[in-house]
C-alpha cells in the first residue's frame, strides 16, 4: 500500500508547492509608497490678490470685458492669495518664455524635492532601479528623466520612463507603470516624478477659453519612493490595492475638451472647452463602474444588488435603486483639485461630507490646481492633520487630458503617519481649514465690474 500512497501523494506535494510558489511570489509583486515628498516654491512665488490685478493690468490684450471675465474666475475658483506662479510672470515685462525658462522651473522642482526625498528616506540614488517623471505639456532632448538621471549619476541599467501629454492624470498612470514593473522586477526601488511646466503654457492672449487656465493652474510637483522589497514593507507608509485607467480618448467630445493649443495670434496655452465638465462626469461614471466592485464590501454588493431586483421588479418603478455608498470602501478621499466645480460634483457623485472633502478644498485654496501632483498635496493634509491610522483605505481619484479619470485605493499600513518633518504643510497646517475661504480679490477690484471701457483704460 505505501507505494500507492506515494503515488497519490506526489500531486498533491506538488500542488502545495505550486501553490506556495505561486503566492510567495505574489508577495513580490506588492506596490508599496516608502516615502513621498511635495515641492514647495520661496514666498517671492506667490500670486496674491494685489500681484494678480498687476498681472492683468499690465497685459497688452486684455480689455475691460476680459478683465471682468477674469474677476469673476478668480473669485468662484477656490484659490486663496498664497499659491505659486512660475517665474516668468513675475518678470517686469510681459514676454514670451524661452525654453530655458521652462527647464529651469523644473530644475528647481527636481532639486528640491528629490534631495529632500533621499535624505529622508536614507535611499541613495544609485540604489534606484525603476525612473518614471512625468511632465505633462514640455517635452525636451535630452528627456527630463535623463536631466535626473545625470545630476544623480544614476545607474546604467536604470529601467526609465518618461511620459508627456497625460494631464492631471498622469500621476496615477505613472504608479501604475511602476506596479506592473514590480510584477517582474523583485526587490526593487522605484521613483515617480509628477509635475507640470506651467511657463511655457502661461497664456498670454485674450480667448476666454484659454485665460481661464491662468486662474486655476499652478506651479506644484511632487516625487514618490516606492518598492516592492519585503524587508520594507514594515517600513512603508502605504500599500496599493486596486487601481483603474479609464480612457475615453476614441470619443471627439472628450478627446477635445482639454487642449494644448495655439489661438489664432499665435499664443500658446490650454483651452478649456465647455464640455470638459460632461467629459469628465462620462468618464469617472465608467470609472467608478469598474472599481466599485473591487473595492466595496460584499455587503454593499449585496444591497446593491438586491436593490436592482426590487427595482426591475416593481410594477409601478416607484423603488428606485439605491446608490453605492463608497464611504464603505475608504474613509479618506484623496480627490483630484481641478477645481471649486469639480470637487463639488465628485463629493455630490459619491455622497461625501463636507470633512471628506476638507483636503482637496484646502489643497486648491492653499496650492492651487498643481496638475498631476495635486494629489499629493492633499494627501500631505490629511497627514499633517494627523488623519491616516493604520489599517485605513485612501481612494484616490483623478481626470486629465485625452480624457482620461483614473483612481486607485491604498491602505495605511504605518501605525503614526502624524508630525514627520518635510510636509509641504507643516508650517501652515495650524491655519487650515481657515475661517473663510472666500477670495478678497472681489472685495478689492469688484469696484470695476461698475467701470466702463474709457475709465478702464485709463487706470
């Protein structure tokens, strides 16, 4: 009998070990943020109210009519007095960019943050084996990642990425790079630097479509360290588990809606069509369609479900089906600043309290829309509000160009995310959420909503 034993024994061991395998090196594939560090630019960067009615005075095209324009988007935008413009426009002539211009705003960014990133993170930068960088609307030869990778003497066998053209969304699909490296690159680091080159795209013509962008965009950046090594897991601060790319690039309406573009003068900038706001809600709709069943519990799939059959069979329609409550997939929400409007629409979309949306509201009063890293930015408030504990789900959720809305969850898995040096926020967190969020440039200049075109021309 012992050598029939044996014979139905040898499977079985070799399924086990199948198994084990199979799941040991699944543990390999984890996506883990180590540490993640947001640039903050000097003060003498900063767009306040006075500064910003400089800017529109001393402009060239701008007549009564799109000053007024402009008065009311700066005032129902969300931002307050202390977000950053790049340097070009603090010069004391209007002109256009150079192309050295646009390289050093990224330098800066790259030096700052990066630095402080491996000084935190006690990771040199020779032990990097994955580079993603992502510039959304710049472009140049040789590539930002290759600016990165000579200022750090980086490896030579450095798997390295760097993409362009993504818009807002381009964060998320760069952890999504790196999360499908991890699945054949073991015990490995990896870097994500997010940002924006506003100076080029600082509009200097007078097409409402495209000025628009100058209330709302501005200078941001962020650099994330990540590993799918096991000996940090313990050490790491969050851990992927789900993430969704949804593209509605083949549609014209939302392939159009935000642009890179030239208007009839000649000035280069990002036109904002009207239907960007249907654009969006079309595709974070598909978005949320595949990721709610893979972040809800089977108890909110359940009630869900069992409110579809009641729906479909009552004869009068009067049951309505009920929506899904993503507060049971995550306690903090990690939303995208494009704007007042958009926030408001994503908190009315999944039913999230005013306390769910404080951090991207803060985010845009405090930094701005800072394209792909605002996500960043408002993840550092919830930390420095001491916010995450471990175990918690953070759904993150973001839309750019093409048009594209991407979202992601983590989980805490820090036990104290609170108080760590180098948060963009921890010299101001005390003063957040602030009394009134209102911006002063109404009260200031409202008075020339009244004015007409020769008195304007004469200020």
């Amino acid at each position: 009998m012992e050598p029939l034993v044996l014979l139905y024994a040898i499977p079985f061991v070799y399924l086990v070990l199948k198994l084990w395998k199979h799941l040991d090196a699944k543990r390999d594939q984890q996506c883990y943020i180590l540490d993640y560090q947001c640039f903050k630019p000097t003060d003498d960067r900063m767009l306040d109210t006075q500064l910003c009615r400089d800017l529109l005075m001393r402009s060239k095209t701008l007549g009564l009519e799109e000053f007024k324009f402009l008065l009311k988007a700066i005032v129902n935008s969300g931002l307050g007095e202390q977000t950053y413009g790049p340097s070009v426009v603090f010069s004391a002539t209007e002109h256009c960019p150079l192309l050295l211009d646009a390289i050093s705003e990224m330098d800066e960014f790259f030096h700052d943050s990066l630095q402080k990133l491996f000084d935190k993170s006690h990771v040199s930068p020779d032990e990097i084996d994955i580079l993603v960088v992502n510039i959304s609307s710049m472009s140049t030869s040789p590539s930002f990642a290759s600016r990165i990778i000579n200022r750090y003497k980086m490896r030579e066998d450095i798997k390295v990425f760097n993409i362009s053209g993504m818009g807002c969304s381009a964060s998320l699909i760069s952890i999504d790079i790196v999360r499908r490296l991890f699945k054949s690159y073991k015990n490995s680091y990896a870097i994500v630097v997010t940002s924006e080159s506003l100076t080029p795209n600082w509009y200097l013509g007078n097409d409402r479509s495209m000025i628009l962008a100058n209330c709302l965009f501005r200078i941001g950046g962020a650099a994330i360290l990540l590993t799918n090594k096991r000996n940090m897991k313990n050490k790491a601060m969050l851990k992927l588990k789900c993430l969704v790319r949804t593209h509605h690039g083949a549609v014209d309406e939302s392939y159009g809606c935000c642009v890179q573009k030239e208007d009839d003068k000649g000035n280069l900038g990002i036109y904002l069509g009207k239907n960007l706001p249907k654009a969006a809600t079309s595709a974070f709709i598909d978005n949320l369609t595949e990721i709610s069943p893979k972040i809800l519990p089977i108890t909110e799939i359940i009630r869900l479900t069992l409110s579809k059959i009641i729906h479909q069979l009552s004869s009068t329609g009067s049951w309505k089906p009920q929506r899904p409550d993503f507060r049971t997939a995550a306690e903090h929400f990690c939303l995208h600043t494009g704007g007042k409007a958009v926030i408001n629409g994503v908190g009315k979309s999944l039913r999230l309290t005013e306390r769910d949306l404080e951090p991207a509201r803060m985010t845009l009063h405090r930094f701005g829309n800072t394209s792909a890293s605002s996500l960043w930015y408002v993840l550092g408030y919830m930390e420095a509000k001491k916010r995450l504990k471990k175990g918690d789900r953070v759904l993150m959720i973001s839309f750019g160009a093409g048009f594209k809305c991407n979202s992601c969850l983590w989980e805490v898995t820090a036990a104290d995310l609170g108080g760590r040096k180098g948060n963009v926020w921890e010299d101001c967190i005390n003063g957040y959420p602030p009394v009134s969020l209102v911006n002063p440039f109404l009260e200031r200049f409202g008075w020339i909503q009244n004015e007409d075109a020769s008195t304007f021309k004469s200020l």
